[in-house]
C-alpha cells in the first residue's frame, strides 16, 4: 500500500475500502503511523480544493469526513502506540461553539497521546462554560480550540474572556488553530499561540507546558 493509494482513496471517498488500506499500510508493510497520517492529510486538502472549485459539492465533504473517520480508527492506536513521553501535562481539546469541523482537532488529539500528553476532549460545537467547568474539574493547564469557520473564530475571544471572568485565564495557555487563523488574529482574539498544523501545534504545546 504505497502513500499516494492512501491519498488516492481519500479523494475518491472510499469509505468502505480505506481501514483496510490503512491496516495493510502499517501492518503489512510496516509503514511509520505519522506518513500514513501525512498522506491521508494530503487527500482532504485535495478535496477540499475540489469543493473551492465546485468540482466537490456538500455531499462529498460529509463523505470524506467519513471516510478520514474510519481511517482514523485503525491509525489512532497506531499513532498512540508512538507514545514517546512521560509528560502528563492535561490538554483539553476542542472545537467552538458553532463549527462542527473536527477531523484537525481529531488528528491534534491523537499527536498529543502519542506524545504522552493527557487528552481531555469535549467534542465539536462547544460553549464556552463547558470549558470552563472542564478546567476547574482537570486542573487542566493548556486549551486547545480549533475553528475552521471564519464565522466562529470570534468564539476564540468569548472563551478568553470567560476563562478571564472566572479567574482561570492566568493558570490556563490557549492556543487556537484552522484555516482561517494567524498569529496575529489568535493574539487579537485573546489567544496566547497559534498553530498551522497539529504537528507544530504539539511542539508549541510541549513549550506552552514547560
Ligand atoms: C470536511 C469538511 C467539512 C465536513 C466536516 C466533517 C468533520 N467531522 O469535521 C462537513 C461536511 C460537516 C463540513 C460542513 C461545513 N463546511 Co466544511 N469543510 C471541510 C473541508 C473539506 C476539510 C476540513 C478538514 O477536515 N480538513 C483536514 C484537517 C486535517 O485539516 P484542518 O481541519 O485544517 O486541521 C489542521 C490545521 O488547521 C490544524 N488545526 C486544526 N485545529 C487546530 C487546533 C489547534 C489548537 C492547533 C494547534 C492546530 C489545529 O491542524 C490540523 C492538522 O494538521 C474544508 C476545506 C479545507 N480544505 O479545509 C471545508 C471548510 C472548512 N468548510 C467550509 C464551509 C463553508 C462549511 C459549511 C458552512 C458548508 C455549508 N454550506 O453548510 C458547513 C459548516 C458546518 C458547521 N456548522 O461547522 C469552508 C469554511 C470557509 C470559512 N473560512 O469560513 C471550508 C474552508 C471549505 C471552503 N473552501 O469553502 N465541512
């Protein structure tokens, strides 16, 4: 199973032929769990540029999250086996209120497992108070949001203020990440850092917790 099938099916949303594909990948050929990764990622930019250009439509962006879905099933104990840390620092993971966008934040929870973090993960859509309520009963030390939707990153800002309003904003790091996001708009919206992709997202975490 050479990488470019595994980006191949991604785009052609195979969604019944892709936890095969990914199973043979890593045990047959015994290939590295974060390549695989790396070549289902490229699929979903292709559909996603496909969507930009009307070749994709909604129907075909629910399929390949589907189908990034049951990839996911095989390689996330793959990825978690990698556990290459003692670090139990806690990050509570997810994405805003109004975005049900979750396959980044997915792939962001999975790396930080595989680095030895301990994942706390409240889903997709979520309001600002769960989060709240999540940090006071984990003692959590770094939140993780996600928004992809240029409509919610504004809820970046309601969740600074409102970890700020319970005076936990200090004892917490928010780092934020999705297309939509920069540096300098996660600063302006409250946030202490900003990643472009989970890879890097898990290396600033690592410097976010020292
Ligand atoms: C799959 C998809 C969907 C699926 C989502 C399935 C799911 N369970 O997640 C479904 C079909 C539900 C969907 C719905 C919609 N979508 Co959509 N979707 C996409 C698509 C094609 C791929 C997103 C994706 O999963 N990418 C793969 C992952 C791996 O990448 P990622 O999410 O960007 O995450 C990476 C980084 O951003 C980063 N990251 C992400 N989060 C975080 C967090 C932190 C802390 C850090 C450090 C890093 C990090 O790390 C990740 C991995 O490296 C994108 C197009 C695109 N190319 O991005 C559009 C896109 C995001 N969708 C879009 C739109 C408009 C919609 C809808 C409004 C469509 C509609 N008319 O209904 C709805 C909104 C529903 C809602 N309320 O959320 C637009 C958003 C435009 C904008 N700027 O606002 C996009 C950009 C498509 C487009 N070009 O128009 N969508």
């Amino acid at each position: 199973m050479d990488f470019e099938k595994l980006t191949e099916l991604i785009i052609e949303l195979e969604v019944d032929d892709i936890a095969d594909a990914v199973k043979e990948a890593l045990e047959a050929d015994g290939k590295d769990p974060f390549d695989v990764l790396n070549a289902l990622t490229k699929g979903m930019d292709e559909v996603g540029r496909r969507y930009e250009e009307k070749e994709y439509y909604l129907t075909e962006l629910v399929l390949a999250g589907e189908t990034m879905k049951e990839a996911f099933v095989i390689l996330q104990p793959a990825l978690a086996a990698a556990d290459r840390s003692e670090s139990k620092v806690k990050v509570i993971i997810a994405t805003v209120k109004g975005d049900n966008h979750d396959i980044g934040k997915n792939i962001l929870g999975s790396l930080l497992l595989s680095s030895g973090f301990e994942v706390i993960d409240l889903g997709m859509d979520v309001e600002e108070q769960a989060i709240i309520d999540k940090v006071k009963e984990t003692g959590a030390t770094v939140v993780a949001l996600s928004s992809l939707l240029t409509m919610t990153v504004e809820q970046i800002k309601v969740v600074h203020e409102a970890l700020k309003s319970a005076g936990l904003r200090d004892k917490v790091k928010l780092i934020v990440g999705g297309a939509p996001l920069n540096m300098e708009l996660a600063k302006k919206l409250g946030a202490d850092d900003f990643a472009d992709d989970a890879v890097d997202g898990v290396k600033h975490i690592k410097a976010l917790a020292e």
